[in-house]
C-alpha cells in the first residue's frame, strides 16, 4: 500500500520481525557510517603522491566494505537507536489496530425501537 500523498509505501508489516529489524538497524549503521568514512576522506589535507582514478575507485570499495564491517561488529549505536524506534513504532501501530477492531460500533437507535407492534 502507498501513501496517497507521498507516495512512500505505509506497509510496515515486513518490519515486525526481530530478524527483519535488525537487518535494517545493521544497513543503516552501515550506510552511516560509509558516509562518514566518504565525508572524512573528502576532507583530505594534502594530495598524496600517487592518487589516481583508479586507486580512488578501489579505495571507496574498500570503505564500503569497512563500513559494512564495522556496522556488524563495532556499531555506534545508530542503528540500533533506530531499529528501538521501528519497534516502538511497530508495537504501536499493532495497539491502534487491535484496539481499532475491538471495539464494534454501537448504534444509535435500538433495534426495538421504532417498531410497531
């Protein structure tokens, strides 16, 4: 299902698993932190002496692979910040739904009422 407005899926239901959410937590711990390893690296203080294309491609691969190492095993906290909060979240929308289809709609009028006998 897709937000009529935003056009963003509103389907959360995927992210109710334990397994599911901690995959999600470590992928943007990951993404982080290649940022940050991306940002540090563009914040060079000198030319090095042999920088090229080619050296700057496998040097991004491998801060990809760094980040992706460092989310699983030396996390900052940032996915798992955010996987707590899916939960939360998660848990929360659950209540509203169950405690939406509990309470049955009562009518106005009583269905003895308004008869004749």
């Amino acid at each position: 299902m897709i937000g009529a407005t935003t056009g963003i899926g509103v389907d959360t239901s995927r992210l109710g698993t334990d397994r599911n959410l901690k995959a999600a937590g470590e992928r943007f711990e990951a993404v982080f932190t290649g940022m940050m390893l991306k940002s540090m690296r563009q914040a060079k203080l000198a030319d090095g002496l042999f920088e090229n294309k080619a050296g700057t491609q496998f040097r991004d691969m491998w801060d990809q692979k760094l980040a992706e190492n460092m989310a699983v095993t030396t996390p900052m906290g940032i996915g798992k910040a955010m996987t707590e909060f899916l939960a939360k979240a998660n848990k929360v929308t659950e209540a509203d739904t169950v405690n939406s289809t509990q309470g049955a709609p009562q009518s106005a009028v009583n269905p003895s009422e308004g008869k004749s006998g």
